[in-house]
C-alpha cells in the first residue's frame, strides 16, 4: 500500500488538468514546436542520443518533482498539527 503522501500526490496528477491554466498549455504548445523543429534538424544518431538525453531528464525532473511535492506536503502537515 502507498503512504498517504503517494496517494495524494498520484491524485493531484490524475486531475491537474482541473487547475492547469492556460499558461501552461500555451507554454507547452511552444514546448512541443520547437522540440519538432529541432528534431527536424537531427541526423539519425542525433535522434537516438536526443532521446537517451531526454529520457534521463525526464527521470530526474521526476524524482526532483516528487522530492518537491513530498516536501511541501510534510511541511503543511507539521505547520497544521
């Protein structure tokens, strides 16, 4: 069983898009056109070291997001007892 904090967290994933505002989506829309135009430009090895760079970012922009997350919430739960 996931603690408390896990289950809260994978709840606030699975409704982001409730509080998610514009910015975000027209932040990502520029995000995703120019990932499009660069991989345009990129040889076949380019693309495959890209995408093992990409995937290692991902997993520690992940673990850094989920330390964060985890944080705020040990913080509020020790600030309202």
């Amino acid at each position: 069983m996931d603690d408390y904090i896990t289950v809260l967290l994978n709840d606030l994933e699975d409704h982001a898009s409730s509080f998610l505002d514009g910015a975000y989506y027209a932040a990502m829309a520029r995000e995703d056109a120019a990932l499009q135009a660069l991989e345009e430009t990129f040889t076949r090895e380019q693309h495959r070291l890209f995408c093992a760079y990409e995937d290692s970012r991902n997993d520690s922009a992940a673990c850094y997001q989920d330390a964060l997350a985890r944080q705020a919430f040990l913080l509020a739960r020790s600030i309202f007892r």
